[in-house]
C-alpha cells in the first residue's frame, strides 16, 4: 500500500498514528525526518488548542516554571534557543517565567506548519523577542558555541537511532549548558518502556552523552510530565566555555558558516546557495537550499 501526502491528512483526521502507519508502510524500526516532519506538521496547531483546556494549561505552566527555574540556577543566560520548539507553549511558559530584560531568544523546528503557529502563539502572549526558523536537529542552523543555554523538551524523542548525532550537533551549538528534558526510558518501568519501543522513541541519552565525553551533571526525573506513560527525564550537560565564539547566530546548516539576507532569501556564499523565507519563516534546512552561485551579483544589476 502506498499512502500518499493528502492521505495522510484524512488518515490523521480519523485519530491513527501516522508515524507508526508510515514506519509500516517504509519498513523501518525508527522514524525518519520525512516521518517526523508529516506527522508533526499534521499535528500543526492542536498544542496551542490544548492550552484552551485549563488542566492543560497549568501544567504545561508548572512545566515550565521549574524550567525557568532550573535557567535561573544555572546563571542568568544571555540567549537561549529551543531546538524543536513545536508550536512555543513551552517556550512563552519558560520566558514569562524568567523575565529577564534584554534575553535572546531561539526557537527551530522541522514543520514549517508548527514554526508559524510558534509564531501565532507568541503574538498573542505579547513575546516579541523570538527569532524563529525551521531547522533539523541533525544539521541545526546555529553557529558554533553561539546560546548560552540550548534545551530541548521531547523534540529529541521521534528521533530513536539517532541519539549520537543529535547530541553532537546540540552540543556544538551550545555555549555553556545544554538541557534535555526527553522520555527517562532508563528511569521508567516496564510498561512505559515498552510504549516508547513501540513508538520509536529515544534511548539513554545519558549514557549517549557519557560517552561522548560530555560532562553531565545531573540526570534524574523531571517532577511534572503531561503523558504518565512517558515520564520525562532531566539531564543537564556543562559544556567548558569556549573562546572559539562566532559573531553569527543563524547559520548555514550545511557549513555553519554565516547568511546573508538579500531580498526575499538567506544567502549562503559557502553554499553559494539561498535559503527561502517563506511566509515571513527562513527555512534553513539543507535540503530547502537553492543553488544560485550568481546570486548576489545577479540581484545587484536588476
């Protein structure tokens, strides 16, 4: 059976997993980013309609209150950037929180759908000071050494199988600590664990980061969690800090080099491609680029 894109969109409507119905349909054990980017931009906007639901709404907010609380110990940062920011309501929660002036602040995400309702919520939260893009977490579009605290909350967790390289492109990009707060499989029972299996979640992230020689300095389970059956684990990584800083943020995500906006597009001259905005949303994946060598030459004679 081959399932096509605007079959996807009637199958989801009937409450089936589609990540599990594209696994099937490919053959594969894990997920892969063309299965994340569907299932999730599909999703597009039913987190912002959960926080309608006041249950729901305060314990995304106690969620993120001890997050802003765990920042807060950590020293006040200067930047921070969520990888897989999904539709922001972690995001705002963390912000209002923190309410420290002057902080720049990141988010990213694989579904373009996802990254313009991040921007819808934070507009009607009144935060402004979030640059938004979409972004892989295998290639991020950052620059090196570049946030001062880089978190991620379950956006590590489609990815099961490719915990390493996810791990080092976070790690790169942050500055002095990166957060997780992903599925504690190795903390959960039995049953729990068997749901992420099933669903192709990540692993040990842990013991991932351990033998990459990073420096963890706490792992434990986090206090609140939306889902029982996926218990959320906390592991925070100190990264030594590095004088080898860029002047960039934003990224090449293919050279981590730096862009240049010209027009309508982000224009890589280490790529000697262009990165599209569309809607407003730079798309800084590799694969969104478009080679146009004579880009910038070519724009300044017309």
């Amino acid at each position: 059976m081959t399932l096509r894109d605007f079959d996807l969109k009637e199958l989801y409507e009937q409450g089936k997993n589609i990540s599990s119905l594209l696994r099937e349909n490919k053959g594969l054990e894990y997920n892969d980013e063309m299965i994340i980017e569907l299932s999730y931009d599909l999703q597009a906007g039913s987190y912002m309609a959960s926080m309608e639901d006041e249950a729901t709404s305060a314990k995304k907010d106690d969620y993120a209150a001890e997050l802003a609380k765990i920042f807060r110990s950590l020293g006040n940062p200067m930047s921070i950037l969520e990888a897989g920011v999904g539709e922001a309501t972690t995001l705002s929660g963390v912000l209002k929180h923190l309410g420290i002036a002057g902080l720049d602040n990141y988010g990213f995400d694989l579904s373009w759908s996802r990254v313009a309702c991040a921007r819808e919520w934070l507009k009607k939260q009144k935060i402004s000071n979030v640059t938004l893009c979409t972004g892989s977490l295998l290639n991020i579009p950052f620059a090196d050494n570049s946030i001062d605290i880089l978190y991620t909350s379950h956006s590590i967790e489609p990815n099961g199988g490719n915990e390493e390289p996810i791990l080092k492109e976070l790690y790169r990009v942050a500055k002095r600590f990166l957060v997780l707060l992903e599925p504690g499989y190795e903390l959960s029972n039995t049953e729990a664990r068997k749901r992420m299996e099933s669903h192709g979640y990540c692993k040990n992230l842990k013991k991932f980061s351990e033998r990459l020689g990073y420096n963890v300095i706490e792992h434990k389970l986090f206090p609140f969690h939306i889902n029982p059956m996926n218990p959320t684990a906390l592991t925070i990584i100190e990264k030594s800090i590095n004088s080898n800083t860029s002047n960039h943020i934003l990224a090449c995500p293919k050279y981590k080099t730096p862009l240049q906006e010209i027009g309508e597009v982000l224009f890589s001259p280490a790529a000697l491609a262009v990165y599209p905005i569309v809607g407003g949303i730079p798309c800084l994946r590799i694969e969104n680029s478009i080679i146009a060598s004579r880009y910038t030459e070519i724009m300044k004679r017309n």
